[in-house]
C-alpha cells in the first residue's frame, strides 16, 4: 500500500509540477517586467534563502497557479452534511451525501476575488485578502488534497529561482492553452538566453 501511495505521489507530483514549471517559464517570458524584477530580487538575495517561500518568488508561484492551474477541473467529492446557500435572489441546499464537484479554475477566474483575473499580476499577492485566499485551490483542500503537493512546491521553489537568476527566457512559440486530464499549454517553446555567470 505505501509503495502504490510512492508512486502515485511520484507520478502525480513530477507531472503536475512540470506543467506548472513550464506554464511559470511561460507567463514569465511573456510578461518581461515580472520576469526581471523576480530575477533582481533573486540576484539582491543570499544564494541560501533564494527558494524561501516568501517575496516576489512566492506571489509569482502562486499566480502562475491561479492563473492556469494544473487541475483545472478539481476534484469530486461527497458531501457529509448538509449546506445551505442563501443569495439576494435565491436559495439552495446541497443535501448530505451528494456528490459535488467544483473546477479550480472557477474560483481562479473569479473577478469578484480577483477584479481582473485574466491579467497576469503577481503583486495583486502583495495586497491578499480573505477572499484571495479562499479562492485559491491549487492543491485542492482539506484532508484529500493532492498526495503529490509536497514533491510539487518542492520542485517548484527549487528550480525557479536557479532557471531565471541564470537565463532570460523568449517565446518562440506560444503554443496553445489544452485541457486532457491536466490543463497545460502545447506547442509552447522558450529560448533560453544565459545573462550572467553569477554562482546560484
């Protein structure tokens, strides 16, 4: 059972962590400014503390995910109790025992958390608020999320900063935005440009 949980948190992390690496590299090539003020701070900070889950590296993360996320259509889940929903024009209850399923990408995409969330800004992370918060998915929630979250932020903090302190990416092709299981662009490719030879 532990080796089929490995492998599934193997597979699932590695995956989901390489589309979400290269849609970042994507969204960073394609908005220059961000690209060169993540890289600045990375360059200002000590080689040690450069994948620290905090800072400007941390928001870019964040809305790289918001913006595409991985997978998009969420997860299905049964309901262990009843939920009542109240809204100026309506009322619902979603009654114990149903099965529910929310998409991330909705709540990504919501203007009322986001007010242009079609707009890649990862500043708006500098300013986040409860609904911000509560919106975000990623991962999924509660105690079901993904079994590969830890493989994926891992790898995700990691290798970020060591690609854009050293290279400058371009698009060359930008590829086409698809969804089969995981939401990721095809046909995307970056050409790397090398811009300094300081040691990460």
């Amino acid at each position: 059972e532990r080796l089929a949980e490995i492998t599934t948190m193997l597979v699932g992390g590695h995956e989901t962590a390489g589309f979400t690496l290269g849609t970042t590299l994507l969204l960073l090539a394609k908005h220059p400014e961000v690209s060169s003020k993540l890289r600045n701070e990375l360059l200002s900070t000590d080689v040690s503390k450069r994948s620290s889950r905090s800072g400007y590296l941390h928001n870019v993360i964040r809305e790289s995910k918001r913006m595409v996320p991985v997978a998009a259509l969420g997860s299905i889940r049964r309901t262990g109790r009843d939920f009542s929903f109240n809204t100026s024009n309506r009322s619902m209850v979603i009654p114990k025992g149903a099965t529910v399923f929310l998409p991330v990408i909705l709540p990504h995409h919501h203007k009322e958390s986001f007010g242009d969330p079609e707009s890649f800004r990862p500043e708006r992370w500098d300013k986040e608020d409860t609904k911000m918060r509560q919106a975000l998915m990623s991962f999924s929630l509660g105690n079901r999320d993904c079994v590969g979250q830890s493989l994926a932020v891992a790898e995700m903090y990691s290798i970020i900063p060591r690609l854009i302190a050293e290279y400058d990416f371009e698009v060359e092709a930008e590829g086409k935005l698809e969804f089969f299981l995981t939401l990721k662009y095809v046909g995307a490719r970056l050409k790397p440009t090398r811009v300094g030879t300081q040691s990460i």
